[in-house]
C-alpha cells in the first residue's frame, strides 16, 4: 500500500511492524524489512512458519513466532481452507456465512494455542513501540484487536481486513478502535487504515468535513492520500458485478510453460492484468456465495485430460490498469508426456470466462519428466 509508505515517513516514525496472520508470504511486511524495519510476524500454520523461517533465517531483525491470537490465553480450533494446508484462508473463526462456508473446511482442524496480543509483545521488548499493526485472521480480526491493551502498547497504524457478513463483529471492532483513539482513513480493497489521532494530530472532523475543507485548501495535510483509497459505498457497489461479472471483465492472464514431476503439488505463477474500468473483487457478493477465481483444464493432445482444475481464490482486489502476480494452487498430472494447460477465470456453477467472452484462455505447456 503505497499510503503507508507515505504515511511512515516522519523520522519519528517507529519502524517496527507486527504482522498477526502473516502466512508463508508477509506480503504487507515484506517491503518494510526491506527497508530495515524490525518485524514481528505471527502465524499459527506450521506449514508457514517453516517457509517464513527459511526466507528470513539470516535476518536478525525479524522474530517469527507460531500461535494464535484472540481476546483471552486458551487453545482455539484452527480451522484449514478447502483448499488445504498453508492458505492465506485458515480461520478461527466458526462464525456461519457465505464467505466461512465456501472456503473453511470444518473436517480439518488442528488446535493451537492463542494468547491476548499484548501479552506477547511484553515478552518481546523489542517490539513495545509498535509502528504499524496488521491483523489478517479470515473474520477473526476482532477477537485479535480485543486481545490489545492500548494503555499499554498503542500503534501508530493499524491495518484490519473486514469481512462484512460478520456486521455485529466489524462494528465493535470499528466502536473499539474509534474509542481508543484512532480514525480511519478508509479502505484499501477489503482493509481499512487506522491511524493514532495523537501522533498524527488529525480528528473525526478532519475525515467528516474534508471534502469542504479540500475545496477551501484546509483540509488536514494526510487528506490528501484519501484519494488513493475508497470508502464503505465503493466497496459495496463491487456487488453489481455479481448480475453479469464475468462478461464485463476485460483482463489477460499470462503465465510461463513448466516442467514438473508426476502428481506434483505445486503453485504456478500467474500475472492477471485488469483492462476493463472497474476493479475486480476477491470476495464474493455479500447477498451470494459467487466468488471468482482462477483454475485451469489440462488437455494431452486434442483431449481433455481434467477439466476443473483447483480453484485458487486472487487474494487481493485487482484495481483498473493494475496488474497482480498470485500463485495458483496445481496438482500435475500422474503420466509423463506434454500437456497443454489453459489457465481461466472461473465463477463455480456459472461459467468460465473465456466462455463467456467468446475468447481463448491462457495456454502454457506442462513437460512432466520421471524424474
């Protein structure tokens, strides 16, 4: 996010950044360290943990720690995605909803410890003065933010990600964050960005009136990102989509021919560029379990050899004019030989979207070796 950056700049800004459900990627605290930023990366699939620990083993300033986190010290069922082990969609939460019930797989679960927020940064001196705070946890985010005590630890940017089907949840947590002394700036796709009224000496009015500010040139001076993000309404009005998504997209995927072994479970890196005028969400229709993702089929010769391949979810919004590169989920087939593999957009139950705009999919070749 490129407001963070600039919301970062001040000298006194503490470079240090928490990333509770920070997965195998650490895609929020990724740029940070890389700008010498001490992290602190939180995340209870064990699978994560070991990709975060290979990626940053040498680096002394990121301390990786396997757990949960919620509003009290207990052991909670963490439950794993549909789509297995190591996904960005493993939850706590048991909450009931469109969104829960697509993706969380109630018949694998492991329990995990989780400890309130606050008591693991006591334990880790280091981290006290917290610059920026991420919370990812699949509509769990709430019982993590509950788990901080602001007298204590109060940071001066926290990132929440919203999951709008959970309304009683997203509104305590927006009530709590409001009456510990943050405003919100607004959304970035399905986050919202909280900021300290002290250290940025900007109030509830500063956000409320500034369209009539700006046009008077009074507006607060960290007004001005605002455009770069959206609120509730825009974020909202993604769902018009849903009446006739696929066909109004304009997008080109792009993706490298492979090699692999039989039966390898591997992800394959895909580029998905957004041509059309509007963004295209991650999330489905709040009124619709309609989700858009990308898959594939396999063809050996002139024949299809798998038809519907592993739905991958996009994982962030797509903006116009913006491209993403994700890693879709793939299992190779168990024969050596040369395939063809068409990667698509895919709404499930509805139609693919070459399809549904008379056009071709991607296509890369697949060399499956024996050895």
């Amino acid at each position: 996010m490129d407001a963070l950056f600039i919301l970062t700049r001040d000298y006194n800004f503490p470079k240090i950044i928490i990333d509770v459900g920070a997965n195998s990627n650490a895609t929020i605290s990724t740029p940070f360290i890389a700008e010498g930023w001490s992290a602190l990366l939180i995340e209870p699939q064990k699978s994560c943990i070991e990709l975060l620990l290979n990626r940053f083993d040498a680096n002394s300033s990121v301390d990786i720690l396997r757990c949960g986190c919620s509003d009290e010290e207990t052991t909670l069922r963490l439950y794993y995605a549909k789509e297995g082990e190591g996904s960005e969609l493993a939850t706590f939460s048991q909450s009931d909803d469109p969104w829960m019930s697509m993706v969380r797989n109630k018949n694998h679960y492991e329990d995990i410890a989780v400890r309130r927020l606050s008591d693991i940064i006591d334990s880790k001196p280091n981290f006290e003065n917290i610059g920026i705070l991420k919370v990812d946890t699949e509509s769990f985010d709430y019982k993590v933010i509950l788990g901080v005590d602001f007298n204590r630890h109060h940071p001066k940017i926290i990132i929440t990600e919203e999951y709008l089907w959970n309304v009683d949840d997203v509104t305590a947590k927006h009530k709590l964050l409001e009456y510990s002394g943050y405003v919100c700036l607004g959304w970035s796709g399905y986050n919202t960005i909280w900021i300290c009224r002290q250290f940025f000496k900007i109030s509830w009015t500063d956000i409320g009136l500034w369209p009539w500010l700006k046009r008077i040139n009074r507006s607060h001076p960290i007004i001005a990102l605002l455009p770069e993000l959206h609120n509730i309404d825009e974020l909202i009005d993604c769902s018009r989509y849903w009446d006739n998504c696929l066909s109004e997209l304009d997008i080109l995927i792009s993706a490298r021919d492979i090699k692999s072994t039989p039966s390898a479970h591997f992800t394959i890196p895909i580029a998905i560029s957004n041509f059309g005028l509007r963004l295209i969400p991650s999330l489905p229709n709040l009124n619709s379990n309609e989700l858009i993702q990308i898959s594939y089929h396999i063809k050996e010769g002139n024949d299809y050899v798998l038809w519907d391949g592993i739905k991958t979810n996009l994982g962030s919004d797509i903006k116009p004019s913006d491209s993403v590169i994700l890693d879709m989920n793939f299992v190779a087939p168990s024969n050596p030989g040369k395939y063809l593999i068409e990667i698509d957009l895919v709404v499930e139950g509805v139609a693919w979207y070459s399809s549904k705009v008379n056009s071709s999919p991607c296509c890369i070749s697949l060399t499956i070796n024996n050895h």
